[in-house]
C-alpha cells in the first residue's frame, strides 16, 4: 500500500486538487476478494474522521471488493461508507440480497450495519469511497496523514455575510494589506483576482 508520505497535501496553501491522474497507486487485494484493485488511500486521519481511498476496480465474474462491512471492533458501532463512480459501471451486492448497478455520476450510500460487495461490469469502474467516520484498525496503520492542528493562510478572510456565507472582508496576515467586497460583487469572485496578484504576482491558474 502507498504510504501517507507520497501525497503532498498541500495544507499551507490551503486547497489541493486530487485526481486520477497525480495520484500514487498501487494494486492490492481487498476485503476477502482475490481480485486486485489499483487503490490510493489519500485521506485516513484517525478514528472518527475522514477515510477516503481513490480505486480503479477491474471488470470480473466474481466480488472485486469482497462483502464487508465498517465495524469497529472495539465498540461494536458500525460505521457508514459512501461510494462515488466516476467513470464505469458496477454490480453493488448488500447484506440484506439486494442487488444495484450503478454508473458514472452515481453515488451509493451503505448505512451502519449492511455490509456490502463491489465489482466491476463492462470494463474498469474508478470509485471514490468516502467513510466519514473511520472506525478502530485491528493492526494501527504505520500512519496517520498529518492533519494540522491549525491553519493559517496568508490571505485571511475577515467577516464574512451571514447569509450567504461569502466573504465581505479579508486581510494579508504578511503585510496587512486588506481587501474590501465592492458592493456590485454578490460572489466575492474578486477576492481570488486579488490575492492572485497580491501573493507574489502569481497570475498562473493550477492544475
């Protein structure tokens, strides 16, 4: 499995883009399946918060992710998973017999206590499986990824409006040069226009 050490995060710029094609994937066997998926664990920060594993599942006759289910073994509290295709089409097997085929913008939500078995049908399937609340590892992993206790950005957005959460205000905590909403802006967009030129001139749009 790759480790946490591979992905750069990005935590002091304050976003990062994940995708299919900058991510390090290495192929494994999950879940009791002996069908191996190309999988990368990008997000696992501890029991309780967020799990998040990026996987390209290969077409087969039998489970590609065998049937499991997120219990914590140590409370017994079962855990809810998300699933979201990407490209692809599947065959989602659960606990209670049903069956579903799901394609490219579906998303599957298995709730605490079904469990549930994943393959793909008619090529490759690339998934993103979310669990919003990991549970307890039998065998702790060599690492957490390392979530900063706080954040501090350069551009620090000030006061915000209430009702549509936008920013109003914002301040460059290097200089203290500040930015002020104009009054024809209902989206804030000029704030990004600003702190683009305001950090370093920057003018590029990342990838």
């Amino acid at each position: 499995m790759i480790t946490m050490d591979a992905i750069e995060h990005d935590f002091q710029r304050g976003w990062k883009r994940y995708g299919f094609d900058n991510l390090p994937f290495s192929k494994s066997a999950i879940h009791g399946s002996d069908q191996e998926v190309s999988v990368c664990r990008i997000f696992d920060r501890g029991y309780k918060k967020a799990h998040i594993s990026f996987a390209t599942v290969y077409p087969s006759e039998t489970d590609a992710i065998g049937m499991h289910m997120h219990r914590d073994l140590q409370t017994k509290e079962d855990m809810e998973e998300w699933y979201i295709i990407i490209d692809g089409e599947a065959e989602t097997s659960f606990s209670n017999g049903d069956t579903v085929e799901c394609k490219s913008g579906d998303m599957i939500a298995i709730y605490p206590g079904t469990g549930h078995s994943f393959r793909a049908i008619n090529g490759p399937c690339r998934i993103i499986s979310i669990t919003p609340e990991m549970f307890h590892y039998i065998n702790e992993p060599p690492e957490y990824d390392r979530f900063p206790e706080q954040f501090d950005p350069q551009i620090v957005v000030t006061e915000i409006n209430p009702e549509s959460l936008c920013a109003l205000k914002a301040i460059c905590s290097e200089c203290g040069a500040e930015w002020v909403c104009p009054t024809d802006d209902n989206c804030s967009s000029t704030l990004s226009v600003w702190a683009r030129e305001h950090r370093h001139g920057e003018q590029e749009v990342l990838k």
